[in-house]
C-alpha cells in the first residue's frame, strides 16, 4: 500500500562507524523523494525559483527500523498524504529492495510559504486540484493507520 517515488543505492560516504546508513542520510533520501512528489504538484525547486513559493518541514515523526548498509538499494516509497490550505501531511518508507523490509519511515507536516514574504499562504486552486487528483487516484493504496499528525490539519 504506498506510491513508488524513487530508489538510492547506499554509497560509502553514507556509511558511519557503526558499518550502516548515518541517520543524517536517512533524512537526505527521505528529502529527495520528496521533493520528487513536491514537483508533481509544482511545488518544488522550480516553484521555489519562479514563483517564490515552496513549502517548510516544521514537524516530522522518523522511525529507524531496520538496517541500511553499503552497497543495499533502498526504495522510498509514499504511504499516505493528505492536505488543507496550507499543510501537507506526508508518511514515507525506506524499504531495502532486496529483502522488502522497511528500514525507516518518516512522518511528516510542512507549511507552503511565500518566499518574498517569508509568511504561510495558501495553495493555489491549480495545485490543490492537482493534490486532490493524486490522493483520489492513490487513496487506496494509502495506509491511514499510526499517523501521529492528523489532527494537525485544519479542513
């Protein structure tokens, strides 16, 4: 039940003394699939730099479960979203390809914001429509339950 958005294969430089993934590089994957997800509701880099509009993590839930090492392949993978006027509320998964286990997951709230002003705004009706299509196309395969944030948005 989630929505493929990318893969990483785990590289040296990631790897800490403990011989697994530093946790620091669990919150880069996580941020880099999300940024893939933030493009298809034209809310990305491209926004940030065109319309000076982007969206601020201000609260996050991360679970690390199992381990990541050198050299896995991890896929990271949408398991719910949801949104008001001003927040989106995400949960990720890291899954290791290879044995399918989930390695962590990350759940999260974040604000969109004017660049210029530097305040909270709404969302435009265009990416609203765009949000509400995506969770109406994936809505069943979304897993609703453990999701400390809910109560966060305002609908």
């Amino acid at each position: 039940m989630s929505v493929y958005l990318k893969s990483e294969k785990i590289i040296k430089e990631w790897v800490d003394y403990n011989n697994h993934l530093n946790m620091a590089y669990y919150i880069l994957i996580f941020d880099q699939a999300c940024e893939v997800l933030l493009e298809k509701f034209k809310m990305g880099a491209e926004s940030a730099k065109t319309e000076k509009r982007s969206t601020m993590v201000v609260e996050t839930n991360t679970k690390y479960i199992s381990e990541v090492k050198e050299g896995n392949e991890v896929d990271t993978m949408l398991t719910f979203f949801d949104h008001d006027k001003k927040r989106l509320h995400l949960k990720l998964e890291i899954i290791e390809k290879k044995t399918k286990k989930v390695s962590a997951s990350i759940e999260w709230l974040s604000l969109y914001v004017n660049l210029e002003t530097r305040k909270v705004t709404e969302f435009e009706n265009e990416k609203i429509m765009i949000m509400n299509n995506f969770i109406e196309k994936n809505k069943n395969d979304f897993n609703y339950e453990d999701l400390k944030f809910s109560s966060k948005l305002k609908k």
